[in-house]
C-alpha cells in the first residue's frame, strides 16, 4: 500500500475511527489488517535512544528496521529491544543502503545533531531531533533552516511536553479565566545522581560523558531548562526576553567544570518572571512546573497535574467531578487527561495519572504526522527558540551575567 | 508480625562505597567494595553503581503492575487484542516465568485470572498475548529479583569483583567474595538466624507469615506455609520465584534443579 492509499484508507475509515478515539491505545497497538509497517531507524542508542525504542515499539504500525551507535555494545542493546533491527555503527550507511526506511529518531548527544539532520534532510528522511536540538545558536539555526527545506517530511522535536495529553489541558486552564493573569512562573528538574556514567571499553569519557564536557555541553540550564522554558512558551502566549543566572557545585567535586546545582530567572516581554531550578544534588520534587494565577495556581508534574485555586475564586463546572489532593495546607484539584470523555464512561476515578510515559504521546503525535499529514506538535521553529533560550541560560548561568534574547 | 528477612552483614574493613534507591515498595541497596588504592577510580565505582540504580528504577517503572503507564499495564491493557512486541531482557523473564510456572506445576504463577497457560509467548516474533480474556500478568513474585540480576550484572560488565546488590528483605545477589572473607558475604535470616554465605550466587528467602502477600493459585487463598523458604543458587530472578513456590508447596518441589539449595524452617 502507498502512502497516498494508505491516507485514502484512513479518509476513508473516519466514521469508524471517531468511534474508536475514545480509546487510543486501541489505534495505536493493533494494526490495520494489510497495513504495511512504517520502517524507522534510530540513531543513538544511549539511555534516550532505548527508551525511544521501548516506547515507539508499542505503536503496532511502526517496525525499528535499524539501530545505530558507534559503540557496538550500544547497537546491540538496541537489537534486544528491536527484534530484527539491523545494526550500524555510522548512519550514512542507513540513508545509503536501507532506502526501505523513511523516517529517523536522532538521540546522539546534542552537539552532533546538526550534521545528522542535514544528511537526513538531504536523503529526505522524516526526522525526529532530540531536544535542546543543537548546543549552539548557529546550530540552532542551522537545523530549523535544514527542515524548512525538507518540503512534504515531518520534522518533530523531542520537546515531549507538548504532546503530553495532561499538558494539554493544563495549557487551555492557563489560557482561560480559570487561572486569569500569571504573575509567576516555576519550574525545577532536581534528581541526585552524579551525572556521570560509565564508561565502556572502546569509548572515551569525552564520548560518553559529554554533558559534563565545557566544551560541548549546555549544562543543567541548556539541557532541562531548554524543555522547562519550552512548556512556558507552549502555555503562554509570550516569549523571554532576557535571563540571569547561578551556579554552584555543592556536592559533586570530583574535578568538574559544570555547576552541579543551577538556577536561572528569565524575564518575558510582559514581565512576568520565570524561575527554574536544576540541581545534581537533591531530588526532593523532581520535575515539575507551575503557573501562578490571579485566580489559581496550576502544577504539571509530568504525569500528574493539580489546579489550586484562589479562595474568591469562581467555581467552574468541570469542577464537580475532580478529584482532590491535600498538600498541607493547600487543596489541589486533580486535573485529568480527558476529564468529560472519562466522566461519560464512569472512569474519573481511574484516570489519574497518565497511560504511557510522556515520551509514547510525543512518538505517537510524529508517527500521526506522517502517517495523517498532520500539523506537526514540536516544530523546528519552536525548538530554535527554545534551545536558544536554554542556551542563553547556560551562559548566564556560567557568566552570572544578563543574557538578552 | 515477624516476617523471615535477610540481613546482610558487610564488615568492609576497606572503603566502599554505597548505593540505595526506593523502587518495587521496597529499598534497594548496593555495596561495591573498593581497596583503598583504588579510590582513585571512586569516579569511575560511583558512576557504575549509579548505573546500577538507575536499572533498578527503570525496571521499577516498566515492571510495575500498579502504575498505569508501565510495560506490564500496557500487556495487560493490550495483549487480548494483538501481540505486544518485548525486548529481550522481558520475553526471557517471562519465559523464566513460565518455566518456573510448569516445574512448580503451578505453585508460582504470575497471572491473575485464567493462568500462566493462557499467556502465549512467541520466541521468533518475541511478543507476548493472552489467549482469553480474563488474564492479567503480575509480576511482583519475579521483578525483584530480576532487578537484582540486572545490577549485578551490570557492575560485572564494569569491572566490578566485590559487591552486594540485595532488594529489600527478599533478594540478594553477591558479586565475588568480601576481601579477607574468601567464602563469601555472609547473610543472616531472620527471626531464625541461620546464616548463609554467598560468593558469586544468589539467596531469596520468602515467608508464608506474610499472609496478605503470597497467593496460593490452586486455592486463591494466602498461604500459610513456612516462616522461612529460601533458595540459593545462580539467578536472583528464578530464586524468586522458586522461593515463592516452595512457600506455596511448604517443601521443595520435586521438580526443581540440584543447582537450587533450599532452606525451609517451620514455626516453632
């Protein structure tokens, strides 16, 4: 079956699939009978790569034809998760050999997406780019102007908050009177670990620890505060404007460059201040965001989201069927996916909490794209800004100077 | 209630260093003892352990049969309706399972419904579906173990000879012997005390005075067999389940391997 006849097929079944939409899991695990399997290759099986492969597997249209790293250890956990995967060690060797494959994940480390896009983009390959998607501006640049060019393919970045379903509804709360003004904006990414990982036989410590790298790498600010200022952006209406920032290694003194604890504040064009934290060194909270209101709070905790209202606040309808949630002192109303589709079926209490990891829903929305010619989630426009934004806040950070943007 | 444990007894007279992570409802920790020549590589050591930890969380959000988005919800949601494609490190702890599941004949059995002879496991595709509704696949009995496996492994691939990776009260696994202590990390049960001593094996210990925690399948009733079943031998994540069994059944099965020891202690 072509593309064009396999759009037809889905023009075609409309009627059905509205009835089935309710339950997404069922469109995306069993394939169409005479469906063919849409062939990608991922590039780069780190910790991201595998989990990249875990989660596009269970997309029952979709077969992992290849996996690539320069660590042979590293292709070969890819082929156990991949059954029949094809292993490579150098990705061009994909676009010249296995032209039966038509879309790409790239999960390298950041500072060598961009030669990789342009080779995909050149051999016009549907492409998903792991975000922050360069480590520089120029690079940044340079690959939203490389897809530009790749007329009639997807590109998606991996800024996965923007195909989380709770996110979702988190961004139509903030942009209703539910929430009113923001006169506050919070994110952190804490999580103790040392940062580093071992380093296998064969690879160098530059090869595989390159986030803690000076040279290559965007630190805690560019790598988690570039998805945390994207979900900003993704909710408001508004853009930053400049940024300030710190940083500190409180506990991690084993020789290293970076600050293992960060903080940053970017200032929006209506003012409204943004705080992130990231810190190597306390894990309390782990990843979260919040939108202070006028009216109400609302936090997204990747998985979970909540929604605390102002006491002279007014009562909205969807209200009555929430959940909720005491945090001392503080009552938050559980906010759900698909709260009224859930209330229908007598679900509510069943909904909390998401059904995949919130990189499943990104996987989901490209595979969509291609396959529907659907509007992409994550652009490659977006994904300069936000990873200029980032990496305007690593410099900040390690200048302790304002940064403009 | 006094439930049988394990105590681990590390006398590190050299330095270590030591790892430990909340996953499976229960704590895991990490022992890697270094010499203190080596503590020049403690950069290198911490960074293998924290490996080791982070599979240990990975397995806990992928094995879990409570959260939602794990891998387990995910088969049970999805395996009626088509076959769900596995990695290679799940199809074979399923088709441990299995095994287990059929030389048990049934005493240890990770399905909720129909029974571990509905679920279909397909070695050239690697998936796995359910022949017939009403099934559902927990497994709590195997995942702590097979974490366990999973770190020691990996602190092995890394260099590492002297460790001890033990999952709460139920699971350990030795890695080498204890410098100054050739025969092994020595282990206590409790409340008996009986000790064991682990070099490069495993111990799993379960307790039928657990009685809200393991299920009888030919009953469906909680077990109330032996204060302590414990099995020492290669894999933490089939000691685990034969553990399990051997609680279920109050004995050593007949079918279970020489390479398995059991220790079975009764109430007084």
């Amino acid at each position: 079956m072509t593309d064009t006849d396999r759009r037809t097929f889905i023009a075609q079944t409309a009627g059905s699939m509205a009835a089935i939409a309710l339950f997404p899991e069922y469109v995306f695990s069993a394939p169409i009978i005479g469906e063919r399997l849409r062939k990608v290759a991922v590039i780069g099986v780190g910790a991201q790569g595998r989990d990249i492969i875990e989660q596009i597997m269970k997309l029952g249209s979709v077969e992992v034809a290849a996996v690539c790293d320069v660590l042979p250890t590293r292709v070969k956990a890819g082929q156990d998760r991949a059954a029949g995967a094809e292993g490579f060690a150098d990705y061009r060797d994909i676009f010249g050999k296995r032209t039966d494959i038509e879309a790409v994940l790239i999960a390298t480390p950041t500072h060598l997406h961009t030669q990789i896009v342009r080779d995909a983009v050149a051999a016009k390959k549907h492409i998903y780019c792991e975000a922050p998607i360069a480590h520089t501006p120029d690079d940044a640049r340079a690959i939203a102007a490389a897809a530009a060019t790749n007329a009639g393919r997807v590109f998606q970045a991996g800024l996965i908050a923007r195909s989380n379903p709770l996110n979702k509804r988190v961004r139509s709360l903030i942009r209703s009177d539910s929430v009113r003004d923001i006169v506050l904006m919070y994110a952190q990414h804490h999580h103790k670990t040392s940062g580093r990982f071992p380093v296998p036989a064969g690879a160098t410590d530059a090869d595989i620890n390159w986030r803690l790298n000076p040279d290559v790498s965007i630190g805690l600010a560019g790598e988690h505060g570039t998805h945390a200022i994207d979900f900003m952006r993704y909710v408001r209406s508004s853009e930053p404007a400049r940024v300030t920032g710190r940083g500190i290694t409180r506990l991690w003194n084993d020789g290293r460059k970076l600050p293992d604890t960060v903080q940053f504040t970017m200032e929006w064009v209506d003012e409204v201040a943004f705080d992130f934290s990231a810190t190597l060194a306390n894990s309390y909270g782990g990843e979260h965001q919040i939108a202070y209101g006028t009216n109400s709070a609302v936090k997204s905790a990747v998985t979970h989201a909540w929604y605390f209202k102002e006491a002279d606040a007014a009562t909205q309808g969807w209200e009555v069927y929430a959940s909720r949630q005491q945090f001392g002192a503080d009552e938050g109303i559980v906010l759900l996916a698909d709260a009224t589709q859930l209330a229908a079926q007598g679900l509510l209490k069943e909904g909390i909490g998401l059904e995949h990891p919130p990189l499943y829903y990104a996987l989901a929305d490209y595979i969509k794209s291609i396959d529907e010619n659907l509007p992409v989630v994550a652009t490659a426009e977006d994904a300069m800004k936000s990873t200029i934004a980032g990496i305007a806040a690593h410099k900040a950070v390690m200048s302790r100077a304002v940064q403009a943007l | 209630m006094r439930t049988a444990s394990i105590r681990p007894r590390c006398v590190c007279a050299r330095s270590d260093l030591r790892f430990a992570t909340a996953a499976m409802g229960t704590r895991f920790e990490i022992v890697i003892e270094t010499a203190a020549a080596e503590s020049q590589h403690d950069v290198h050591w911490r960074a293998v352990g924290e490996a080791a930890i982070a599979e240990i969380e990975r397995l806990h959000r992928q094995l879990s049969f409570f959260a939602k988005d794990s891998l387990v919800s995910h088969i049970n949601r999805t395996a009626l309706s088509a076959p769900v494609r596995l990695d290679v490190d799940t199809f074979s702890l399923l088709q441990d399972a299995q095994a287990v599941w059929r030389l048990s004949d049934g005493a240890f059995d990770v399905t909720r419904g129909s029974g571990m002879d509905r679920v279909i496991l397909d070695e050239n595709a690697r998936t796995v579906s359910f022949g017939c509704d009403g099934i559902s696949i927990d497994l709590g009995g195997i995942a702590k173990g097979h974490a366990v496996d999973r770190a020691a492994a990996i602190l092995r691939e890394h260099g590492v000879t002297r460790a001890l990776v033990h999952g709460g009260t139920s699971s350990v696994a030795a890695v080498g012997s204890p410098a100054g202590s050739p025969q092994g990390w020595t282990i206590a049960l409790a409340p008996s005390g009986t000790t064991v001593t682990l070099s490069d094996e495993t111990l799993s210990v379960s307790s039928g005075a657990m009685r809200e925690h393991i299920v009888d399948p030919s009953t469906g009733a909680f077990i109330k067999g032996p204060r302590i079943a414990a099995v020492t031998g290669p894999s933490a994540r089939l000691g685990d389940a034969w553990s399990t069994a051997v609680a279920v059944l109050g004995a050593r099965p007949a079918r279970m391997d020489s390479e398995w020891q059991t220790i079975i202690e009764a109430y007084d």
